[in-house]
C-alpha cells in the first residue's frame, strides 16, 4: 500500500525523533554521553591516563587487617556520580539488598530480622574485587548496551578485572549485578524457612524456631561460590539465638527486638569524645559526629 504525503512525512519525524526498537550505536552514544554528562566528541577520550585515574592508599579494619582503597581522580570521579545519578541508581535491585540505596541504613538491615529465634550471618571476601568484570558486562549487555558505548562503561566501572573499592558506582552496581545472586540465595532461604538479606557483603539469615536445615549452610556457601565469592575465611558463619543479643551487621538486636549499640561501640565513642575534648580538631570532631549519628539513628530506629 502506497503511503500518503502525510503519512510519509510522520515516519520520517518519528525515525529522526524517536529512538528505534534496537537502538544504534549512534543513538547508544548519545545516551551514554548524556548519563555521564559529556557530549559524544569526548567519549572517545574516556580511558584510563593522566586525567582519568585511580590513586591507591589503604586503611586499617577493625580487626588489624587493611582494605586497599581506590580513590579516582576528580575527573574519573565526576563521571561516577553523574553515572550513578543519572541511570544506575533508576535500575531495579533486589528486595534482599538492604544497602546502597538512599534511606539504606544498617539499622534498617537489623530491624529485618528483629523478632526472631536464630539468626546466622556469613561476610563475603573482598566483595568488590572479586565481583568480576564479566558479571558487570552481562548486566550491561543484558540491560542493552553494545559495541563502544560498552567498552566505554567497562573502562568507567571496572578496574582490573573487578569493581575497585572506592569508585562512586561500585556499592550500586554490586546490587545490579548480584540480583541473580539474591534471587538464587532468597529462594534457598525461603525453602529453609528463612529470611535473607544482603547488605553488601554480610548476608543475614533468621528464623522464628530455634534451629536451621543441617545443610543450610554448605547450600548458600556452594551458591556464592558459583557466583564468584568466597565466605570470609577468619569469620566464617556465625549462629545466635535471640536470647544471645546477636549483631547483624554491627547492630545488636535485644531480647525485646530493640536496636541497641554494642559495648564496643559505644565505649568507642566514649574515648572519641574524650580525645575531641583535649584536641579540638576537625578529624577527631569528624569521627565523633560519625559515631553520634550512628547512636541517634539506632534511637530512631
């Protein structure tokens, strides 16, 4: 059937002004240089070099151990937060991730489990890292992306081979990427008759009885496995009954279900009001403000 004038005319307008079915590479560019705030002349130039960097340094854990830190420069910076801005944070996660989402909050996480028999939590081994670059390109391939605006996301995102602890993206993306992950871990939990949730790389479980399937854990650890991820060796699971006062990702639930501080916590912050008290500077009244807040979210909870 021949086409009117008109009807030529608004399939033209509608192949200039609206974006095809399979979006071209063309139309895959413009979208990137608008999620990263750049136009599309300087996405070629986004690569790792002088401007885009990372600078490494490392930070002592509370149990004596380091964390190796990536900072990114302030250009490769920019560019993870308009990233995160404007299109990871709209992408849909798991109802199990309980961190790395605006009002996410480790109380938040605890207050899942409040009111139950037996809780188990388990720590994933340097969960950034070895959140591999293949699993990070499945998601952007399976979200559509393709060809050099690919490439540009992967040199964005990854950092040899993995997420780098550090980047504005990564704690999102981790959620993005392990929706399989907590979808496979959520269904073993509910056949074990379990709650679960994942707040970055401490997974939580509880009960209302008093006891867990005996294969329950050697389940859930085969399962990281296959997704990447290690239990952290020095830890490994931890069982609580409610009558133990259990920490869930460093929070103590009561007897009474009530969100409290731990002694260590609290003794912690006590010294750090002390030191405020004699030095008076910015890193130590920093420090303190960090702990207060985390002291009166716990009262709000």
């Amino acid at each position: 059937m021949i086409k009117s004038p008109l009807h030529q005319w608004i399939d033209h307008a509608r192949r200039i002004l609206l974006p095809p079915t399979e979006p071209s590479d063309v139309w895959q560019e413009y979208r990137l240089a608008r999620h990263l705030g750049l136009s599309t002349r300087e996405l070629a130039d986004v690569r790792l070099g002088p401007r885009y960097h990372y600078r490494p340094f490392k930070i002592q854990k509370p149990d004596g151990r380091e964390r190796r830190i990536l900072a990114p420069s302030p250009a490769l910076k920019k560019l993870h937060r308009q990233l995160l801005t404007n299109y990871l944070s709209t992408r849909p996660i798991h109802p199990a991730a309980a961190a790395f989402f605006p009002g996410a909050s480790i109380a938040g996480n605890a207050r899942r489990h409040t009111g139950q028999a037996l809780i188990a939590t388990v720590d994933l081994a340097d969960f950034f890292e070895t959140t591999s670059a293949d699993r990070v390109r499945a998601f952007f391939v399976k979200d559509g992306w393709r060809g050099e605006s690919l490439s540009t996301l992967m040199r964005v995102c990854v950092y040899r081979g993995g997420l780098p602890q550090g980047a504005p993206t990564s704690p999102c993306l981790s959620n993005l990427v392990n929706v399989e992950l907590d979808d496979a871990v959520s269904e073993i939990a509910r056949r074990a008759g379990a709650r679960y949730t994942r707040y970055g790389d401490d997974l939580t479980f509880s009960w209302r009885q008093d006891s867990a399937p005996g294969d329950f854990a050697p389940m859930v650890t085969d399962c990281v496995r296959y997704f990447g991820y290690e239990s952290q060796p020095r830890k490994g699971w931890a069982w609580r009954t409610k009558a133990d006062a259990p920490q869930v990702t460093g929070v103590v639930i009561g007897p009474d279900g009530r969100l409290q501080a731990s002694e260590k916590v609290r003794k912690e912050a006590r010294r750090i009001w002390w030191q405020w008290v004699w030095k008076g500077d910015e890193e130590t009244e920093s420090r303190l403000r960090g702990y207060e807040g985390f002291l009166k979210m716990l009262d709000e909870e």
